[in-house]
C-alpha cells in the first residue's frame, strides 16, 4: 500500500493518532452489493424500501429472503445491517396510497407496528435470511422505547412459527436509527436497543422544522445543532456499539465535529468512501486537524 494508506483490505482504518475508524457503505438498490469494495467494513444501512416497493413486495416472504440472502451471501464475513421498511412521509409504498401516511405522523416502526401483517412478513424473511451471514435488523424512526420492545416480541413470536415449520433461523441483534430527536434526548432510555446509528437526515429535518430537502438544512445551518444533539447522545450509548448512517457521514466537512462527537463508525454511500477515507487520515480522533496536515 502507498505510504499513508492505513486501510487494510480487513477495512481497518486509523486516524493519525491512531484510532481505529470504520467506514461501511449504504446501499438503496440490493445490486449494489455486487461490487462491494473489500477494503469496506461492511453494509452499515441498507435501505429495504428500495427491494420492497410495492404491497404485494411487502406480502412476499420468499422474494424478501432471496434479495436479502443474495446480499447476506455477497458480503460474506462481513456484517449487514438491514433496515425494515421505512414507509410513510417522503417514501411511499405502491398500494398503501389509501392510509392517511402523509403528515400524520404514521411512517417508519409506527407504520410498521400499525399493519403488523407488513412486519411479520418482513421479520421472517430477515430472521431467515441471518443464517446466512452477520445480519443485524434495524428499526426505522423509532422514538418510543416500547417500540423496539413490541417488535422484538414479533421477531420472537415469527421465530417460534418458523421453528414449528422446521425452518432454519436465527434471532439477530435488533437496534434502531436515532433520528428522532425525541429518541436522541432520551437514548439512555432504549435499553432493548442493540445498537444505534444516527440517521441526520431526519434528525436535521426535524430539529429545524425545514423541508426534509430543505436547501438551508443541506447547506449546514442546521448542523451545529445536529451535531451538539449527537455528542450529547453519544455520551447515552452505555457502551454499545454507535454508528452514523446519514448524508452528513459522507461529507468530509462535518467530519471534525462528528469525530470531536465521539463517532468512530461511519457509513456512507460507495462514491463517498474515498474522500471520507482521506479525510480521517488527516484527523485526529478529536476532530483537530493532525500535525503537518
Ligand atoms: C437518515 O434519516 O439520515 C437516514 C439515514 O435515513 P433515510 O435517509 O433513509 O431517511
Ligand atoms: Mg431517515
């Protein structure tokens, strides 16, 4: 490797003063596993609304266990976090048009805990599919923690049906986005969560009460405060393992504050990976900027 190049092909990447950082990608089209670089850590959020597009998609056990034993299967070692569908508000469902999604509040794990028959479905597809690699399940705009409890009671009651069909399954680790900021204010709360990853999209959306496409939100005016409500979650995590998965992980500028914030797991889309790469190269794990850069 050239001088100065710190990531193995394990994925194991240092800042300067020597902190090990791990970058994963997201994906949205399942394809996009095909050509995984091997010098990434693995899939830190795929996005399942972009395999599950439609009612009759969502109603499809054995095409959800394909698509996600397909990605399972290519990325071999490493491990997969694979969101549930996070439906309503800006993402839509072919077919469920008729519920009353748009500014009612109902999207992400309410929507899904509201049409339990959509969960189960997808619960056995992903309870199956984890036989087949280090599959992680996530929960969408969770902001209750009696949300990840009654989900776990779904994953554990389809595991129980899959179990009395004979058919090979395995329970894995549950956790959820924080991108609520009701949920970040109260992380220390989410005891039955596994893990967190922090989705700033949302949180900078709803934090700034701005369009979730809001120009001025993209721009960064919202990130001062994005990133002062991470630092303070972070420090709510007890130890557990903490990533972050939305857009301002992928973008080089942001990553002093998210450094000085604690995050030492980033995710970010495949194009973004090279200059987040080089980026951490140059930092210290404090943010500043390392001697000589
Ligand atoms: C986020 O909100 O930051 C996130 C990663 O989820 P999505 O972009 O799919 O809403
Ligand atoms: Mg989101």
């Amino acid at each position: 490797a050239p001088a100065g190049d710190t990531q193995t092909e394990s994925g194991e990447l240092r800042t300067a003063d020597g902190v090990p950082i791990l970058i994963s990608i997201n994906i949205n089209d399942p394809a996009e596993i095909d050509t995984l670089d091997p010098a990434t850590a693995g899939v830190g959020l795929m996005r399942s609304e972009f395999s599950v597009t439609s009612l009759a998609d969502a109603a499809n056990e054995e095409r959800q266990l394909a698509i996600y034993r397909h990605v399972m299967e290519q990325a071999g070692e490493k491990p997969v976090t694979i969101r549930m569908l996070d439906i309503g508000g800006d993402k839509p469902l072919a077919g469920l048009e008729d519920l009353p999604t748009l500014d009612s509040g109902l999207r992400g794990i309410r929507l899904l805990l509201a049409r339990p028959e959509i969960a189960r479905v997808q619960a056995r597809a992903l309870l199956r599919a984890a036989v087949f690699g280090r599959l992680s399940v996530m929960l969408p705009m969770v902001t209750f923690p009696d949300e990840i409890d009654r989900m776990r009671e779904i994953f554990r009651e389809e595991a129980e049906k899959l179990g009395r069909r004979s058919l090979l399954h395995r329970m894995p680790p549950i956790g959820m986005m924080v991108e609520v900021p009701a949920a970040a204010l109260m992380l220390d709360t989410f005891g039955s969560a596994a893990f967190f990853s922090f989705g700033t999209n949302d949180l900078a959306q709803y934090l700034a009460a701005s369009a979730r496409d809001d120009i001025d939100a993209d721009a960064g005016k919202a990130a001062p405060a994005v990133l002062r409500l991470i630092a303070q979650a972070v420090k709510l995590t007890s130890g557990k393992p903490v990533s972050i998965c939305g857009d301002m992980a992928g973008n080089p500028s942001y990553l002093p504050g998210l450094l000085a914030a604690g995050l030492r797991h980033f995710s970010v889309a495949p194009a973004r990976r090279p200059a987040i790469r080089s980026a951490i190269i140059g930092l210290n794990a404090d943010g500043t900027r390392a001697a000589g850069e």
